[in-house]
C-alpha cells in the first residue's frame, strides 16, 4: 500500500513529538509516559491502511484464547520458572503434558504480541510481560475476565434478538442487561459468592490492582495534608471522633494505606463492607483499623466523619442505584466538616483513551454500570446536594480522578 504524501507528513509529524517525549522521559517527567502511549496509537493507526486496522481488531479476542489455555495447562507458569533460560515447546509440552503443536502455534500468536521472547524456531525466554502474567492477581484477572465474560459475548445476539435490545441498566422491575440474561438472572455480586473459584480469582484481581502499584493510590492524587490543612489544630480530637470510613473498602487495603502513611492524624478510621467480607478480613485485620458490617444501601451510621471514601464504586451501578448509595452518607455529613471523596474515572469528553473506553464498556456488560465523563459527575452528584469542590489528577494515570465534594 502506497502512502499519501499527507500520511506521511503526519508521520513525520507524530515521531518528532515522539522523540521530544522520549527526551522528556529520560528527564523525568512522569507525564511522558501517558503522552508516549497516546502517541503510539495515534501513530500505529496513521500507518494502518484500513484494512489493517479492521484486521487487528477482528483477531485481537484470540489473544485471549491462547493466554487463558497457557494459563490453565500450566505453559504460562513453566516459562517464568526457566527464569532468563530458554526453554522449547518440547521441553513444555514434556513438562506439563500440553500438546506440542499447540503450544507453538499458541506461542507464535503470543510472541507475534509480546507476551515473550521468540528466541528460535519454538523456543521462547520469559520477558517482563510473562512475568507480570504470572503473578497470582494477574492470573486472578486474566481468569475473571475470561471465565465469566466470554460467555456474555456468546450469548449477546440471542438476548439483543429475543426483543430486549441491550439494557444498560438494572433499573426497570422484569428487564435484564446481558450480563443478567447470560447468568440465569443472577447479579455479578450474586454469581461471586456462589462460586467461590470466581470470587477468589476476583479477590486476588482486585487486590493486585490496589497493591501492585498498578494504579496511584489516591492520597497520591489528592494531597491530603496539603489541600485540606489535615493536621491536629484542624481535626477533631475526640475519642469518638472520624477520621475516615472507607465505605464498601473490601479487604481495607485503601484504609490501612492511608492510616500507615498518616499515623499521627487524630481520629477513627473506619472499613465497611457486607458482614462476609469483614468476616474475611477479621483473619488478619489492618493495623489501626476498625471493621464495620455495613450494607451501604442502609443508613450511614458514622455521623460527622471528615472523609467518606468510596472507591470504584460508583462505575459498578446506574445514576438510581447511586442515587440511593449515597444519599445514606450524604445524610450522615457535616456540610461544614465532612467531605466525600470518589476514585473512579473522570472521561473527557472528547478524546478518551481506549483504556478508559474499554473499561466503560466493560461495566456495561458486567455490572450494567458505567465509566462517566465530568459533565455526566457533575449532573449526578448536583441532583445529590453535592458540590463538587475539584477533580483532582495526578496527570499520569488515565483519567483515574478524586473528586471532592462537599455538602450543599
């Protein structure tokens, strides 16, 4: 295929600003990573004719085919066992009784993408992408993704064309989204803790994601000490007194952080989560932390706390259902004290990445929730007696915000 001379001089283009991020790179800025990626895409699909284009992402499911066999056969774990060694597709397939064929036709796919090395004909040395794989909470996602979603694309024509079109949301008495449709009308929440494989590989997922420095924690993004004066002259001293009540928090892996790296803040800190998962974290409780049973569909017991924080919480339901979450809290607030505290993705309106995008199309068909830009937050929390006093971002990760607000 022949260029036009304009594409080329969008090439030209795009690696000039390439190279002025690269050189931004090496001194430091911690921005240029996200510019580098964004500019990466852009430029890969300058070059892609359209046919290239439609191709990749055609095929770019089957990536996910070949990764869930290697994982469960046991050929993903063997290669990062051979540490900076090579290893073959015979050497795997006598090691975990995988068919040799298959694991090279399913390892020609994987190194053609970089999840290893292709050092000779059927010989493969794990790299940094294999290793990443390999940790359990990687193992956790990769698992969750396919084991319980795949099937929701399977049945997706079935329930468009049984007349329900596609629900984006549970809110209608009798209407099921696909996700509900494909699990027998079970709820994501109810098909976890039904099966405790799937919630154990979800467990591990999640935690990975918070520790594994995956994302910024978000007293990273929004500087507590700094913005909002924490110290002991502006907090409440009281014995009784609330510091921070992570609601919804699971595991407390945000709580216990946030208590750690501010251990001379005065007040309570509080996780909240449904009485089996406190149960859970009761076996090894954070330092520092009390645990609460709480449904947050329920009243709000703690009155008056500086921050209630909720995490990736409000992706995973509609405007009503949210609506309904946290107007418990809001009622507990003291619009002169308190302050609720969001994590989740802020979507520019224009100009989303296909990170963002994905994981907004991702709650559609898991959890009927959504990913929303800043004007849709902005509607939902103002109908909520909500002031948004800013959108904080750390400039680095994609569009994951704190949104503080305060109440009217």
């Amino acid at each position: 295929m022949q260029q036009k001379l304009e594409d080329t001089q969008r090439l030209e283009a795009l690696l000039e600003k390439i190279q002025g991020d690269v050189e931004a790179l090496k001194a430091g800025d911690q921005g240029a990573h996200k510019r580098l990626l964004e500019k990466s895409s852009q430029f890969q699909l300058a070059v892609e004719s359209p046919a290239d284009t439609t191709m990749r992402m055609r095929f770019s499911f089957l990536q996910q085919f070949a990764i869930r066999i290697l994982i469960e056969d046991g050929v993903l774990k063997a290669i990062c066992a051979t540490g900076d060694s090579e290893t073959t597709a015979a050497q795997l397939s006598n090691e975990t009784g995988e068919n040799q064929l298959l694991i090279a036709r399913l390892m020609r796919l994987l190194c053609a993408v970089g999840v290893a090395d292709e050092v000779a004909e059927n010989t493969y040395r794990a790299n940094g992408v294999t290793n990443f794989m390999n940790q359990p909470g990687m193992i956790g996602a990769e698992k969750h993704h396919f084991d319980l979603h795949t099937n929701v694309g399977a049945k997706l024509l079935e329930y468009m064309r049984s007349g329900a079109g596609v629900e984006q949301f549970n809110d209608e008495p009798g209407k099921q989204a696909p996700w509900e449709y494909t699990h027998d009308g079970k709820s994501f929440w109810k098909v976890l803790e039904e099966d405790p494989e799937y919630k154990r590989d979800f467990d591990l997922y999640m935690a990975a994601r918070r520790q594994g420095g995956l994302v910024p924690e978000w007293f990273e993004i929004y500087p507590v000490a700094k913005e909002l004066e924490l110290s002991k002259s502006t907090l409440k001293t009281g014995k009784d007194d609330v510091l921070f009540v992570d609601v919804a928090g699971g595991r407390g892996h945000d709580v216990a952080k946030f208590r750690k790296t501010f251990p001379d803040l005065p007040g309570r800190c509080i996780l909240q989560d449904l009485p089996e998962t406190i149960a859970q974290v009761k076996k090894s409780p954070p330092e520092g932390v009390e645990l609460m049973d709480y449904d947050f569909f329920t009243p709000q017991p703690i009155k008056g706390a500086r921050f209630y924080f909720y995490r990736n919480i409000a992706h995973d339901w509609s405007d009503l259902r949210c609506s309904q979450i946290f107007q418990s809290t809001i009622a507990a607030m003291d619009p002169q004290y308190s302050r609720i505290l969001f994590e989740d993705f802020v979507l520019p309106s224009t100009g989303a990445t296909y990170r963002s995008t994905s994981m907004d199309v991702h709650m559609l068909f898991s959890l009927a929730g959504i990913e929303r830009t800043e004007g849709h937050w902005r509607e939902l929390l103002s109908g909520l007696g909500l002031a948004i006093e800013r959108i904080w971002s750390d400039g680095v990760s994609e569009h994951e915000c704190v949104i503080e607000c305060r109440k009217l």
